[in-house]
C-alpha cells in the first residue's frame, strides 16, 4: 500500500457558498459533502454507482457523488438538497414530494429531486416515459414509484404556473 | 469505500498527460468520466498508485462536422453526444448515448474512455463498428490512427501504447438513404446490458445495397455479423431474409453463461435484437420514423 498520498487544495461552491479546503485525492465527493461540510441530506446507498441516493447536481448535471472524487469537483458549483429550500420556502419539487405522498423511507429521496430538478430545468412539461427516463439511474425500494412520477408531474405544472425557475 | 491511496496529476493537454503516462509508467491510470474507473479502484479490483486526470484538459470534448465525418473529442460525454444535433446526423449514435446506463452515468461517461477500456459489454464500440470510424490516438512519439476494428485487441484489450492516450474519433457520414438503430436489452437502467445489436443499412429503393450487422456483449469482443449481412445485401428486403439475419446472430453470438442469462437464453436474445434494429434501420433509411431504444423494465 502507498503511503497515504498528500492532500491537496480545492475550492467549489455547494449551494452558492463558496469552499475551500484540502482533500486526500482519494475522498469522493459524497464524503467530503457529507463529513468535511456537514451536509448529510446527500445520502450512500450501494456505494456502487447503482442506486443513485448520492445524486447531486455538478455545474447544473446530475452525477453520482459516490463516483466523483472531491478533487474533480475543484472549481465546480454543487447544489445539494439542501440547497434547494429558498428563506425557509420549501422548493416545488420538495412540496410536491410531501403533497404527493412519494416517500416512504425517505433515503432516496434527496437523490431523486436532485435528478427531478435537472430533468426539470431542461424540460418544464415532461410527459410520464421522459420522468421513467430521467429517474432511471434512482433506485426507490419502497414506494413502487407511483406517487414519484405523480410529484414530479405536480412540480412541473406548478413551476410552469409560476416563475420558481430554480 | 475508498480506493487504495493514489497520487493525482491533472493533466493541461494530451501532450501533458502522454508524457506523465510515460514517466509514471504502468502504475499510472488514466481518468476520463471516471464511471467505470471509480467503481473498480473503490472495489479494489484496480489498484493505481497514480491517476491522470483529463477532465480538465480544454477542448478534447468537441463534437463537429468536417469534410464529410463527424468528429468527437475523446472526452465528449454520453449526454453531450445524446443531445447533439450534429451527432444526431447519425441517428444510431443517438440512440447508443442516450441509453447507456442513466443519466448520472451519461453526464459524465465519455466516448473515448469506453472505447479505451474496451470492455466486452460496452455499448460504443459495437455500435461504431457498424460505420467507418477511426480512433486517433496521441503519445509522446506522436499521433496515430487505427480504423477501430484494429484498435480492439481483446477483451480490456486496445491497440493503445502503455503512454498514448485517445485523442479523437472520427466517424464518416453514411451516404444518401443510410439508416441504422441500436438496441440494448438491460435488467434495469445502470447496468450493463445483457445482449446488444447494432445494424446500419444503405437501401436503393427495396433493395439492400449496404449493410453492416454488430452483436455486443455475446462474446469477448463486438462480432460483425458476416453471413447475415452476406442474406441481405443486394437483396429486395423481405421479413424472412431479416429473419435468417437474425438466425445468423444467433449462430454467430459467442455468450457465456452469467447472472444476466444463460448463453442460450443470450443467443436467443440477441437474434430477437438484430432482427428488431434491422427492421428500425431499413424504416429509418427510407426516411421513415423509427423510435428505439434501450430495452428495461
């Protein structure tokens, strides 16, 4: 085993706040999120690049933070779960979660708005196999994804009605 | 999981990454999307004492047309490729991007690291082995180019010096009233796919006049399908000669038995596939539409 490697400096932005730090180039980006800043809303779920609970938007894409190393996020803008509450306004996507009854346990679920909020952005009227598509890389053992589909379609029509673009 | 310790080099250039690979030498792993990468060093199957890191490299992710071919940067991600509309000219490229694996995996995947790591259940490599492409490659001596059928070796296996790298691939135009589809079969969206086909046609009224057939995952490398192609070129297009295509897919396949099927449910698969992408190809040449895609529950 090599002896441990040096760490080195990064600087990104997680939810608009700008960080800078030093990074062991073998920590991922989800433990670096969730030990060094103490945001724990981004889950592990298989640790494998499968279940998609580690999901988190990098420079506006969804990526697995589980398969990122903190290192590569260096310069990055990183929205988390967190991230999406406004001054104590729950995000759309977020109110139709809770509205639509689409968790159960929950753990998925940070991941799953965070790939809604992409599919979102880039599409504000998806019809249900464009939703199957975008939430495919998002694993959900208990609700059988129903009211998921049901939330992110409720979303949309509620971020068409107004101007909440984010 | 953490991998095993590493030391990381961020490359500014291909040059930059070329000679790094030289002077680090088999210790050193390249990371382009890092999607299969990753996974491997965190289940300590790789065990690098260095990775280079491309992602930072400036304009390796291009994707233009130029002199009748388009041209991807070794770094063009799956997503980028998917959303073209330059790529979209080759429309069984677009369906390759945008049903490998789910979109995490397609926003940072790239072309030039499937095709380097040539894994047997990849998706790009059987799909460009179906049109002319080149795969231009960069090292300390210089450049080199091997038409892609050259640059796979076996499985895991490329053509790639110890210190070169993938630069650029390049993929000729198909001519007037060309058509062709891909289509995986997947247990579920982020894994491997079980068989693939890949079939890209040139049709002359009810005729045949071009054709190239590609089966993935059934063998250690993507097979050319040579005596299906052999029953349809220059022929009217019927069902029945697409079927003995598909039956030529299925003597040809290769498959070994794993947890995603056994070689003969896979060799019954993949005939079901070839026959499927070659009726989408053939409606696709005559300017028809035809929507496929990755096939999972």
């Amino acid at each position: 085993m090599p002896e441990a490697a040096r760490k080195a400096s990064i600087q990104l932005r997680v939810n608009g706040k700008l960080h800078a730090s030093e990074v062991e180039p073998r920590q991922l980006l989800v433990e670096f999120i969730r030990e060094d800043l103490e945001l724990t809303g981004t889950h592990i779920g298989c640790d494998t690049t499968y279940c998609g609970a580690c999901t988190v938007l990098m420079n506006g894409a969804a990526v697995k933070s589980c398969t990122v190393f903190a290192l590569q996020a260096d310069g990055a803008e990183i929205a988390t779960v967190e991230g999406l509450e406004k001054e104590g306004e729950l995000h759309p996507i977020q109110k139709a979660f809770a509205d639509c009854y689409s968790l159960q346990c929950g753990y998925c679920t940070p991941g799953l708005m965070l790939s809604a909020l992409q599919l979102l952005k880039e599409n504000s009227n998806p019809n249900r196999k464009q939703i199957r598509k975008a939430i495919a890389g998002n694993t959900c053992r208990c609700t059988g994804y129903q009211n998921i589909f049901k939330a992110i379609e409720t979303a949309a029509a509620r971020m068409r009605g107004t101007s909440h673009g984010d | 999981m953490y991998p095993r310790a590493f030391t990381y080099h961020r490359a500014g250039s291909l040059k930059d990454a070329a000679s790094l690979l030289s002077q680090l030498g088999e210790d050193a792993k390249l990371l382009a999307g890092g999607q299969s990468l990753i996974p491997l060093m965190k289940l300590r199957f790789a065990n690098p004492a260095h990775l280079v890191d491309l992602n930072f490299v400036e304009g390796i992710s291009h994707i233009q047309q130029k002199n009748g071919a388009l041209h991807f940067g070794a770094l063009a991600r799956h997503a980028e490729i998917e959303k073209s509309p330059t790529a979209a000219k080759i429309p069984i490229l677009r369906d390759c991007a945008a049903g490998i694996a789910d979109v995490q995996v397609r926003n940072r995947g790239t072309i030039g690291g499937s095709l380097a790591e040539a894994d047997p259940s990849g998706d790009w490599a059987t799909v460009l082995l179906t049109l002319s492409c080149e795969v231009r490659c960069s090292g300390i001596a210089g450049e080199r180019s091997f038409q892609l059928s050259e640059f796979l070796k076996d499985a895991y296996i490329t053509a790639l010096a110890p210190d070169e790298l993938v630069s650029e691939i390049v993929v000729q135009l198909p001519p007037e009233n060309s058509g062709g589809a891909y289509i995986a079969f997947k247990r579920t969206a982020p894994v491997y796919p079980t068989a693939s086909a890949a079939v890209q046609v040139t049709v002359e009224g009810e005729r045949c006049r071009e054709i190239a057939i590609t089966i993935g995952c059934v063998g250690l490398l993507p097979i050319r399908v040579r005596e299906g192609e052999l029953a349809l070129r220059g022929q009217r297009i019927t069902a029945k000669l697409i079927e003995s295509a598909a039956d030529a897919a299925r003597s040809a396949a290769d498959p070994q038995s794993d947890m995603r099927g056994s070689s003969e449910y896979k060799r019954q698969l993949v005939g079901a596939l070839v026959k499927r992408a070659a009726e989408a190809a053939f409606q696709r040449a005559r300017g028809e539409q035809a929507e496929v895609s990755h096939i999972y529950a």
